[in-house]
C-alpha cells in the first residue's frame, strides 16, 4: 500500500514544476501571437472604416463615450466599451489585467496592453480597499455608507476597477486621431439614434437613472425643464453621464453641482481666495496700471538696479548680486551686466568682493578727515589740494583729458573702462570717477538742452 502510494507521489507535478510549465506555457503563447501578427499586420485604413461602422450601432452608441464634472468643466472620454471594440478592430493588441496582491483590507491588481506588432507594453497598477458604497435610509434621511463586499460584489468591483486600467493602458496604445474619430462618430450615432424614438429613449434614461435612485424630477431639475421637451442632444448626454455614473467614475451629485455652478456664475466681485476679496478697478486706474508696466519695461536694466539701490539702501548696508538679483526679479546673469554698467557710471561701487553699495555723497572711497596732531591744529586742505597729491599716470591723464571732450555716454564709459583696465590706483580711480560724473552730467544737460530747443 505504501509503495503505491510513493509511486503516485512521484507521478505528481511538483509545484516548481508546475510553476515553470506555466511560465513556458505562457512564453509559448506570447511568442506566438507574435509570429501571427508579424503575419498579418493590421490595416489602419480598414481599422478606421471598422470603428466607424461599429459605433453606428445604438448599443455601442449609447455607451461609447463617459463624461464627469471637473470644477468648472467637463471631462469626457472613451468608456470601457469603446476602448475594447477600438482594440479589436484595430488588431494585434493584447490587453487584460490579474490580481497582483490581496489581503483582508485590499486589493491591488495590475492591467496591461500590448503592441504586437510594435513590442510596446503599458502596465497601470490599481490599489483599492474592499469597501462598497451602499445607501441607508429613504428620502431627505438617505443616507451613504461604506460596507464590506459579499463574494458577488467584490468580484463585481475588481473587475471593474481592472476594466478602468485596462482601458487606459489600451488609449495608451492606440493613436489619438483613431480615438477621437471614433468618439465624434459615436456622439453623432448617439444623438441621431435618440431623435429616431425620442419617447422610447426618454423612457429608457428614466428607468436607467432609477437603477441609480435619481428620480425624474430631479433629471428635470439638471435639464431645467421637463423630460417631455428633452432634446436628442440632452438624451446623449445623460447617456454619457450614466455611462459615469455605471463605471464609478463620478457621482450624481456632482453634475447637480456643477450645472448650479454653470447657471449661476459667481461675479468677480463676489469671488474669493485666500481670505482677500476682489476689488473694483476703475477704467482710468487700470489704463494708468497698464502704461506703468508698458514704460517699466522700456527701462534698462541698470537704471532699475540703481533705482533700487537708492530707494532700499543707504550708505551702511550692502547687497551682494543674488540678493540685488532678488530684489529686482531679474536672472542674476542680467544683473551682473547691470553692475558692470553701474560701476562704469559711478553709480555703484564695490567695496569687497561680490558686495556691492551706493556711493555716498563724497564718493564710495572719501576718507575720514585727518585728525589734528599734538601740538598744533593742522591746516585745513581744500580739494584742488588734496586732489594734487594724487601722483597721475599718462593713462589717467589721458582719461581726464578725454572725458572733458567726450560727447557721448557710450564714449565715456569705454574711457572709464580703458583707464580702470590700464592699472591706475585708487586715487587716480577717484579722480576718474569725479571726471566720469561731470561729463555725464555735462552730456545729459546738453541733451536736455537740444531736446528743448
């Protein structure tokens, strides 16, 4: 008895057996599908001629396309049911989904689609509790709870949580324009199908809608009027929002909110945000808002750094370029080439590396007065003196000589520069700087002057 029963042991599978015969079994399927669409390619002329014809049909019509509130809009889509047709007929597509994990709280599961012919896979991972929603009560006292699923209903809300991802893991595979024409077509069979047997189609929404617990008056209320004056185009659109309402994807009291939203638009006066009211612009202050922000930008960069400096800054606080750059709004790139032109026109200066403030009314480098030596008071010095003992190079020399000539801002800037570049001091910098204010001042006035005249 027991070698009969070692020997039937030994007869059956092991489970790493039976493990790896699935898996060849499955590499086995693949590769054929493989070889068979590698055979027969699909026909996108005949795949568009197909669709066309499928959604003409009311039954694919009625349930083509879905469509849920998003705040002040309206997002619609393909439903599950189109997605699935547009992969058969467009062909060579492989798509489903299983179960990845599951325990006594959730549920997580995975849906794929796949090109046969191009080897492209879209994967989309679901996770969801096992909880269902369940109305309690009747009436104005209804209300909405969430309950553990019977066997029935949880295999009811894994498929169709599966069939939500495996759609969009088929859109994802399929181009665009196929899709679109196919949803157009639909919308078009569907509204010349309800105008075909409005009453039958009426009557159709009202028990659909029931299966939900929305009675007529209230599909009345979204419409604004009665369901007798429903319109084909109103009978396509309850078609869509039921197709929502079937798959889960929204609920009914979101439409309900949403067409109030739409009728009764909020003024701008009575919107707000962030605890701050709107305000009423008068037509004269937005025009002068508007010219304000068309002349700021015709403004150079430099005289907004030099404008900032002078209104924020004074004498004892300095900036560095990325807290000028902050303060301006601009890139610091662009505020480095505005130093450059600032420090150029003496109105900047750079008392340490990287730091930078605005020159006092002496200049960014006057020194203190020298204190009087024991035993005498010393001599007061004017400023021809003290600008004499300052030993002038040919290269200062021939700055002060050129800036005194110089007719143009553009010409005195570029003699600053050479001058700075040529390695004088800072006393001949000081000197040169005073220059630079006085033909600046000098070649300003008189173009004020020519402009008057």
């Amino acid at each position: 008895m027991s070698n009969e029963s070692n020997e039937t042991a030994l007869a059956l599978p092991q489970s790493g057996e039976l493990v790896s015969g699935q898996v060849a079994r499955a590499q086995a399927e693949i590769q054929a599908a493989y070889v068979m669409a590698h055979h027969h390619p699909r026909d996108e002329d005949s795949a568009l001629s197909l669709i066309t014809q499928a959604v003409l049909k009311p039954f694919l019509a009625e349930k083509a396309v879905y469509s849920y509130p998003r705040g002040s809009s309206t997002v619609s889509g393909p439903s599950v049911y189109l997605a699935r047709e547009a992969a058969r007929v467009w062909r060579n597509i492989q798509h489903g989904f299983h179960v990845v994990h599951e325990d006594d709280e959730w549920v997580q599961i995975r849906a794929y689609a796949r090109d046969l012919e191009t080897n492209e896979l879209v994967e989309q991972d679901d996770r969801f509790k096992k909880l269902i929603q369940r109305k309690k009560g009747k009436g104005e006292n209804a209300t909405t709870v969430w309950i553990k699923p019977d066997e029935r209903d949880l295999r009811e809300l894994r498929n169709r949580r599966g069939a939500i991802a495996q759609r969009n893991c088929v859109l994802q595979i399929l181009p665009r324009h196929f899709v679109d024409q196919a949803v157009e077509a639909a919308r078009k069979a569907s509204v010349e199908s309800a105008a075909a047997q409005l009453d039958l189609e009426r009557e159709k929404i009202i028990a659909a809608f029931g299966s939900f617990r929305i009675p007529p008056k209230e599909i009345e209320a979204y419409l604004g009027h009665g369901l007798r004056d429903i319109t084909p185009a109103e009978v396509a659109e309850l078609r869509e929002i039921y197709a929502s309402l079937r798959d889960g994807v929204a609920r009914w009291p979101e439409y309900v909110e949403a067409r109030q939203a739409e009728r009764n638009p909020k003024k701008p006066a009575e919107k707000e945000s962030a605890g701050l009211t709107a305000c009423k612009v008068e037509p004269e202050t937005r025009e002068n808002l508007q010219k304000n922000r068309e002349e700021e930008k015709k403004r150079t960069h430099w005289e907004v750094c030099r404008d900032v400096l002078v209104e924020f800054v004074d004498d004892s606080v300095q900036l560095t370029t990325a807290e000028l750059a902050d303060m301006i709004g601009d890139p610091v790139q662009m505020v480095q080439v505005a130093i450059a032109d600032l420090i150029l026109a003496g109105s900047l200066y750079e008392p340490t590396g990287g730091v930078y403030a605005i020159p006092s009314a002496d200049g960014p480098e006057a020194e203190p007065e020298a204190e009087p030596q024991e035993g005498g008071d010393s001599e007061p010095v004017d400023d021809d003196q003290s600008a004499a003992k300052v030993v002038r190079t040919s290269a200062c020399e021939a700055a002060l000589a050129a800036l005194k000539t110089a007719e143009r801002i553009t010409d005195i800037r570029n003699i600053r520069r050479d001058a700075f570049a040529a390695g004088v001091d800072e006393g001949e910098k000081r000197l040169i700087r005073e220059g630079f204010r006085a033909a600046e001042a000098r070649i300003r006035g008189s173009s004020d002057d020519a402009q008057t005249l």
